[in-house]
C-alpha cells in the first residue's frame, strides 16, 4: 500500500474527511500551483491533532492552507498534505470575550463583532483570509492587525499536540511565531471598547470601499505580495520604478497597486517569480532597499 493509501485508510477509520488529488490552483485565490496528495478537512480540535499524528507516524510534510490567500504555490504542486481546518464556531465566552473556529473569515469576524457592538476590529474588513490564516501571518490593514485582538490561540504542531503560545512575543508586523510549524484551531478574542452596530458596520464598509479603490480585488492574486520596508510602502517603490504593467506571461504587476502582481489569467508560479524578481532587483539598484516577500511560498524547496 502507497503511504498515501495508508494514510487515507487511517483518516477513514478516524472518521477524519479529507481529499485526495488536490490541484493548488483551485485552492489559492492566486488560481496557480499543481497538485497536492491530500486535502484533510478537521472539524474540530481533537480531529485535527489526531490527523496531525497520522500524518506525522508516517513522515508526510504537512502546510496550513487556509483559505489560501496569501499563498504563491509551485507549478509541480506539494508532495504532502494541505490542512484547512473546518472549525467555524463563533461563541461569546464572556464580556467582550469570543472564542472563535480559525475557519471563519476575518471578514466575518469583523461583522459578528460590529453585530455585538464591539470596537476594535473594524480595519480588518476585506481581509480575504480565514481567522486562522491571519493570525498566524498577523494580517492587518489600516493600523489594525489580528494579532491586536487575539488574547489566546489554540494551536497544535506539526506532530499534532497543542503549542505553548506566549502572547507577548508572538507578533511583529506581517509574522507571529505560529507561521510555518503550526496549525491554528481556535482563537479567544478580546474586546475593551463598546460602539454602536450600525457606526461599526458603516466604518467596517468604508475600509472595504477604500480597499476596493485602491487595490485591483477583480483580478485573482495573494494581496501584497512584499512587507513595506521600515518607513516607507513596497508599491510605492515599485511604482516608482516604473514597473506598474509589466507582465511576463500570464501575470503583471497592477495597475491598480504596484505591490499587487495580478493573474490575468494562466499565470504560472514561474512567472510571478520572475516578476517578484524583476520588482526586487529594480528596486534594490534604484532605491538600495531590499523587498522581502509578504506571501508564502509552498513548494518550491524540492
Ligand atoms: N502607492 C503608490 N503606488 C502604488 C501603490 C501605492 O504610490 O502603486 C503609494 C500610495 O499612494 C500611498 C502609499 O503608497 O501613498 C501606501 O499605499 P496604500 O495605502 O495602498 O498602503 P500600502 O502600504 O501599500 C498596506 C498593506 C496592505 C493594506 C493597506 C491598507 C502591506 C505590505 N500592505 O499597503 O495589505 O491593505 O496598507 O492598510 O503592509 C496585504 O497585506 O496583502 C495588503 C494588501
């Protein structure tokens, strides 16, 4: 038996759902990347450690998908597992206090807390990634970042038993610890401030608004594709380089946002490589600042 045939037999008997021969491209909002072997699906906690071990006995690499949207996935696909955990609870445990499946979206969470009159969270309206996702890369916009809100999170490694997490190191600006060894599960959030519904959910549009004018959300792409250098914006340089619309086969830095490199359609990981590549390398020789990429790279290691 192949060790991807095992590996679904016990998933099987775990009562654990998940599929097989999976394509990246649909499971990205970048619609790029090949195959993967298995897509496991946990809906709750004790599912996903449990499916982390199995995964584990038998030496399968293991990413955290998420909704996918901040994912540039290799053309070959990945030979291992994508999990994206199903967990879509959404429970008030207290005065201002959630606890909240990873697999609602940020978005989502943004409009149960303006619902229950919560401040705090408005900025992160049309972040397009789950809970989970944007805690573990610290997602944010507008001087709003997940991380702020989060006061706990129930996290497992990679050999599916839960993490340690100490809250006060865990996020600097686009990174937290959780990012690459862990699965997110469940997060407590903590709001202080009460507001009233209908001004949160104006505010919360008035983000999307601004998000859908300045950046080209009718293309498929990762959202910013390098962290803003210290005092400065990475779309501001690569605009100022002159770089906007230049496209190499299916891809093209935007437009719309120059730190947005778009599929236009049959993009390949290869040529949002080289675009980042050209992007790096014109601005490093124009301005002297070095980009580093925001998105996460899933198998191209091999
Ligand atoms: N700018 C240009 N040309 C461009 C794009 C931007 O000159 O092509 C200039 C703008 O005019 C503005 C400045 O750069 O003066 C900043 O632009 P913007 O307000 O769009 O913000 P940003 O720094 O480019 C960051 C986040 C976004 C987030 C917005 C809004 C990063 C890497 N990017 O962009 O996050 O939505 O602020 O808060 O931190 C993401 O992480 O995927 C993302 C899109």
């Amino acid at each position: 038996m192949s060790l991807r045939d095992n590996i679904s037999q016990r998933l099987k008997e775990s009562d654990i759902a998940f599929r097989a021969d999976v394509l990246l491209s649909e499971l990205t909002s970048y619609g790029i990347g090949g195959p993967a072997d298995l897509l496991v699906l946990p809906d709750n906690p004790e599912r996903m450690a449990k499916a982390l071990r199995i995964l584990a006995d038998d030496g399968m690499p293991v990413f955290a998908i998420g909704r996918g949207t901040n994912i540039l996935a290799a053309d070959a696909g990945f030979r291992g597992a994508l999990i994206r955990v199903q967990d879509r609870r959404f429970e008030r445990i207290g005065d201002g206090r959630f606890d909240i499946g990873a697999a609602i979206t940020l978005d989502e969470v943004v409009d149960a807390l303006a619902k229950a009159g919560y401040v705090g969270a408005q900025g992160l309206a049309g972040i397009p990634g789950s809970l989970g996702g944007g805690i573990a890369m610290n997602a944010g916009a507008w001087g709003y970042s997940t991380g702020a809100i989060v006061n706990d999170v129930l996290a497992f490694g990679i050999d599916g038993y839960p993490v340690e997490i100490d809250l006060g190191e865990m996020f600097e600006y686009r990174w937290s610890k959780l990012r690459g060894n862990t699965v997110v599960s469940s997060a407590t959030v903590v709001m202080l401030g009460r507001g009233d519904p209908e001004a949160l959910f104006s505010q919360a549009n008035e983000y999307r608004r601004r998000r859908a004018t300045t950046q080209p959300l009718d293309r498929k792409s990762a959202g910013c594709i390098f962290k803003n250098p210290p005092h400065d914006h990475a779309g501001r340089l690569i605009d100022a380089a002159g770089l906007k619309g230049t496209s190499v086969g299916g891809a093209s830095i935007s437009d719309v946002h120059a730190n947005f490199i778009v599929n236009l359609g049959g993009a390949t990981a290869v040529d949002v490589l080289t675009l980042i590549n050209i992007a790096t390398e014109k601005v490093f020789n124009e301005f002297g600042i070095e980009l580093e990429p925001e998105i996460i790279k899933l198998g191209f290691d091999r």
